[in-house]
C-alpha cells in the first residue's frame, strides 16, 4: 500500500494568534510524531494565496519570513516534514491553471465564502459598481489553487477545519474532472478533520480569535511578551457573575479563559477540572493564573522565534531553499504525469 501523504497550508498573513496556533498548527507538530514515519508532511506557506487580497509588497516579504520563523519555533521539523514557500514551486500555478479548464464556474460560483465576500465586498470609495466588477479573478479561482496545492503533491490526506470542507469537495470535484478527461492520474485526497477546538476572541467572545478582528488586544499572538500576555488576558471580556464555572452559553468569557487555561496546563486539567479548582477565585486572581499557563506554555516558543528571526546566519534561508528542492520534486512527479496525460 501507498503511504499516507499529508498537505496542509498557512497563508502568510502575520504572526499566528493563538486561534492559529490550537486550531490548526499545533496538529501539524503532533502529526511529526504521531503519524508513521513513512507518512510524508508536507507544509506550505501560501503566499500566493495572500496575493488574492491587497499586500504591500515589503509587508508579504517580512511576513513569509515570519511565518517560516514560526512555524520552526512551534516545531515543525525540516527534517521530517518538506517546509516550504507556496511560490517557490511554480507547478503549484501549472497544475492549477490546467484544473482551471476542466473546472466549473457555476460551481465555484456557488461557494459559500464567494458568496459571503460578493455580499461583504465593500464599498469603500462610494462605488456604485456591482461587487462583481470590484472583486478579483484571483479570489475567485481561489479554491482552484487550493486543490492544485493539493493534488500536485498527491496527498492522501488533508486536515481541514469545518470552514474549509467545502474547498477539499471541491479539490475532490477537480480530481473527477481531470480524470475523466485524462484518465486516472490524480489522487482523491480524504479529509482528517483535526479535533476543533475554537479559541474566541478575548473582547467579545462570542465570536472566534481572528487576525480581522480590528482590536489587537482580542487575539494572543504565539510570540507574544509575558507582560502583552498578561495584559490582554487582564482585560478580557468576562461577566459579573460570581466565582468561576466553566458554561459556554451563560459565561463564554470565562469559558474561554478555562479552555486556555486547560490547553496550557502542566497538569493536563480539564476546563471543568480547573473551573472546579478555582470555583471560588476571585475573577482578577483567576486572570492572573491564567496568564501564567499562557506564558509559561508561550516561553519556548518564542524564546526560539527571536532565536531565529535575529539570527545572522542563513538558516532560515536554507531551510525555505531545502524545502523548495524537496516540494519541487514531490510536485514534478505529478506534473510529469499530468503533461504527458494532457498531451503538453
Ligand atoms: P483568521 O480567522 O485569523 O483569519 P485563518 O482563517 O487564516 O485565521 O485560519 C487559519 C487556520 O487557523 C484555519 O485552519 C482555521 O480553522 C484556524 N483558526 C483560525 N482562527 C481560529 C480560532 N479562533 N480557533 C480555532 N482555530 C482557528
Ligand atoms: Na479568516
């Protein structure tokens, strides 16, 4: 039997915040262990993704290279997984352009966060033209080079959140059209779905952590400094209800704070274990304790960011440079099949 191969991708859009980093990145370290040793990883940094939406060029650079900092410091290995930048393997674009002639527009068209963006689309300079002119190709065909990320490094699997599911049908939806065109050749890539766990803002929490949110104090980025940490968690949206208890519905700030609190814990307690712990703390104490776990749990990580981000040698360069040379290769043995199949 073939080896599992697992793709999985970050746009380069900033540091990661700490809805990132549970809900999706922390998967990708554990899979380095928990997966086979055979089982290929294979993790990009997306960057021609980040294009669909206005970049400063100066920003996209330092932001990649943040990101590759990152994603090292949280301990991705590159030994053991192929890391690497989305553009720096060019059949990422080939393999999409030609998923994009067998692809349906009525199809794409149809996506719910096309829709959600044609609806959002704003009308920043009292435009009065349709959102259709306003909004890009690029953003549009999105999923197509989401399915090409994928199928060019014939992945078996993927780990997609309840967000993405519908992009990973539509990625299924191009293998069925390629290979009735062309015969079988590209692989139907399954979906792991991680164990989600969503990280609400910490001024409305309510609504998840996101890097959109407009107040930087809503989300815990993953380098952070303890005193950032302890003030953002200091001022967490929470209720005037007494003591603490752990219940979504009547108390999702100090729900949220516990369900952190939980996934930083040296002692592994559950949020209810810990609400049960602290049931009559007073709110400010309780804050602080969680701070702690939060910083404590942080410290390696970004100790090993700054390591990496101030450092003078080329690591970080050769890593993207070994993991481009692995990725490359990876990607060609699909494209040579898919040329030859194509007849290019
Ligand atoms: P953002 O919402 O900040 O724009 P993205 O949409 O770029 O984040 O998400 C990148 C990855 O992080 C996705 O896999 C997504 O499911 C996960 N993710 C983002 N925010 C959260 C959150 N608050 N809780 C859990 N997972 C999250
Ligand atoms: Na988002």
């Amino acid at each position: 039997i073939r080896p599992r191969v697992i793709f999985s991708g970050i746009q380069p859009t900033g540091i990661p915040h700490l809805g990132n980093y549970v809900g999706a990145l922390r998967q990708w370290v554990q899979l380095q262990h928990h997966e086979h040793k055979d089982t290929k990883l294979i993790y990009s940094i997306v960057d021609l993704h980040a294009i669909t939406t206005p970049q400063s060029p100066e920003k996209l650079k330092r932001w990649k290279r943040e990101s590759l900092a990152a994603l090292l410091a949280i301990g991705i290995d590159p030994e053991r997984s192929i890391l690497f930048y989305q553009s720096s393997v060019p059949a990422h674009s080939e393999l999409m352009w030609i998923l994009a002639c067998t692809a349906s527009v009525g199809y794409l068209s149809r996506m719910t966060q096309w829709k959600q963006k044609l609806d959002l689309a704003p009308n920043s300079h009292m435009e009065d033209r349709p959102a259709e002119s306003r909004l890009k190709l690029g953003l549009f065909s999105y999923p197509v080079l989401q399915a090409a990320d994928i199928l060019v490094h014939r992945a078996t699997h993927v780990p997609v959140g309840h967000d993405q599911q519908q992009h990973l049908e539509f990625a299924r939806e191009c293998v069925t059209n390629f290979n009735h065109a062309y015969g079988e050749c590209l692989i139907q890539p399954k979906t792991i779905t991680p164990p989600v766990h969503r990280v609400m803002s910490l001024s409305d929490p309510t609504s998840k952590m996101s890097k959109s949110h407009k107040l930087a104090r809503s989300r815990i980025l993953i380098t952070d400094t303890p005193d950032e940490i302890r003030l953002k968690i200091s001022s967490a949206l929470t209720d005037s209800i007494h003591g603490i208890s752990y219940d979504h519905v009547l108390r999702p700030g100090i729900s949220n704070l516990l369900s952190l609190f939980s996934i930083f814990d040296a002692e592994k307690r559950s949020p209810e274990q810990l609400a049960q712990a602290y049931s009559d703390t007073h709110p400010r104490l309780f804050k602080d304790m969680v701070s702690d776990a939060v910083i404590l749990g942080l410290q390696g990580i970004r100790t090993r960011y700054i390591e990496l981000i101030d450092s003078e040698t080329h690591y970080l360069d050769h890593v993207a440079a070994d993991g481009a040379r692995k990725a490359l290769q990876s990607a060609e043995e699909t494209m040579d099949m898919v040329r030859t199949a194509v007849g290019l």
